[in-house]
C-alpha cells in the first residue's frame, strides 16, 4: 500500500438509552459494554463512549469499565434530548428551544465530569441534529471536538473542519474541530434523504465487509485528489446485545422497523470484529476523536501565520 494513503478510523459508542429514543431502558449500556470492550481489546484499538448523562446514572459499571481500558469517555447530552435542527421525522422528540441549549450542555457536561472523573471534550448530538446554538455553546464550554455531522444528510464534507458559528455545517475560525460521521459519498443515495448511503446501521445490516468495502470506495477517491481518508463511525451499546421487536408501554405498543434491531447482540459483535480486521489489512490506524483532533491539526492544517 501506498505509503501516502492516510487511513484513520475513528469507533465511537453513543452511550444512550435502547433503541435511541424509542426506549428508557439500558439495555445495551449495563450489558453490552463489557463484550464490546473485548473486541476493542482484542485488537488494541482505542475509541471514544459518548454518554448520556442519563446514561451514566443507569449504567456507572459501564463507566468504570471504560475509564479503566483506557478509552475516552464523551458527552451525549443530558437526556438524549434533541439541541438541534431535526433530519428526518421523529414523533415526540422536538428539539429544545434554542435558549435552553447552552445550560443543558452545561449540565450534562458538569455531570459527566463529577462521573468520570475527567471533563468531557469530544461531543456528539443525538441523532447528528445539530445546530449554531449547540456548537456555540460546545465551543464556550471547551470542547475540542463534535462529532455531529452526518455527511449522508448534509453531503459535503468527509474530512474535518473548524466550523462557522453562523453555520456549523461550514468552515469557519472556531476553535472547536468538526469530525464528520461517514457515508459513502460516492454514491447518490436512492432515499429522499440520502439515509440509505450512511455507514450506519451497515455493520450490522450488511457486515462488516460491506462497510470496508465503502470505507475502500471513499478512500480511493480522496488518495487520488491527494487527501487522506478518515473514517468516524458512529455506534451504540444496544445493538451489540439482543433487542425486542415490539416495546409495550402504558399507552402505546410500538413495533419497530425491522431494519433498525437486526442483527442486535452477538451478530453485530462478530461484524464488528471482521470490520477491524478489514482496516489492519489497509494498514489504518485507530485513535479516539480527542487524539485524532491532535493528529488532524499537527499534520493537515496550514500553521497560523507571524504576526
């Protein structure tokens, strides 16, 4: 392989309730943490749980347990509550009102850090709805990274940038670094909303080759215009132990869509393994969003200039 072909895969866990926002339970978090910890162990990789504060009060094991293997532990809001612009239609979770973003941050981050013990700097939005208040706020609270941008959705961008305070789908000077969550870009997308080229739910609908062979499709177009390629993905503790099909509650039976808790529990675990192997043989390396930001910024970005 070409010593010039950059690979950087970036694992991430969104440390959140089951099922995303259909569920209150934590499943996934109490007891999907410790199996995923294997495989990353296993292959010596590091990656990044972004918690719910929620999250942190359900599952403290689970934050113990990472803490300990060494990986960087990051924030996903309060209560998995929506702080941004909505991408596609989800019933009863409307994005809180602009001014309530920046204290809602401010609290799960202070509730992270009494946790675990260290301040949160890596931030992802539930569902990648972001907005200009919440990387506003992201930045004033000190946050070195956001994770946020789906680029099936907004389509643009693959690599990272310091975004815009006006658009934080732009570039812009803030100190903050965006990482994109990966799509296959080289493809239009047959959804209206393009969802269907995200990397997400592919390892687990698709296999873990299926996403390397994205990742692989991505790659050879950024190597030819002289880019490097990076890779962030986006997982969840719940789709690595089993997941019901139906959720009954007080006033309503909700039967989910197939696609969104197949291959939930050791399935996933197997792909998960086979993906990380299909990286080493393209010789990427690994980090967590924190030190990524440390390597994007050291060997791709022009220095500021004397003043």
């Amino acid at each position: 392989m070409n010593t010039n072909h950059k690979l950087y895969v970036l694992i991430s866990f969104d440390m959140e309730s089951d099922i995303g926002s259909w569920s209150n339970e934590h499943k996934g978090v109490i007891e999907g943490t410790a199996p995923i910890l294997q495989v990353l162990a296993h292959h010596q990789v590091p990656a990044t749980f972004l918690y719910t504060g929620n999250a942190t009060l359900a599952g403290p094991e689970s934050l113990a347990m990472v803490e300990a293997a060494g990986h960087e532990i990051g924030c996903h809001t309060l209560q998995h509550e929506s702080v941004g612009t909505p991408l596609f239609e989800a019933p009863g979770i409307p994005p809180v009102l602009p001014e309530e973003v920046f204290n809602r941050l401010k609290r799960a981050t202070e509730m992270i850090e009494a946790k675990a013990g260290r301040r949160p700097v890596s931030f992802r939005a539930p569902r990648g709805w972001g907005g200009n208040e919440m990387i506003q706020a992201l930045d004033q609270l000190g946050y070195l990274v956001d994770s946020s941008y789906m680029a099936y959705f907004h389509g643009e961008y693959l690599l990272p940038y310091h975004p815009s305070a006006h658009d934080w789908r732009k570039p812009g000077d803030l100190r903050i670094l965006e990482i994109p969550l990966f799509a296959d870009l080289t493809v239009p997308g047959e959804l209206p909303d393009h969802r269907d080229r995200d990397g997400w739910p592919k390892l687990r609908t698709h296999g873990g080759r299926h996403l390397a062979d994205m990742v692989r499709r991505n790659a050879e177009q950024l190597w030819a215009a002289g880019k490097p390629m990076m890779v962030c993905l986006y997982l969840h503790p719940w789709e690595f132990v089993p997941m019901p099909t139906v959720l009954d509650t007080d006033e309503a039976r909700i039967e989910l869509k197939p696609w969104l808790i197949q291959n939930c529990g050791q399935r996933a675990l197997d792909e998960l393994d086979i993906f990380i192997t299909e990286m080493r043989r393209l010789d990427a390396s690994f980090h967590t969003l924190r030190d990524f930001r440390d390597v994007w910024v050291h060997n791709y970005e022009k220095p500021a200039p004397r003043v």
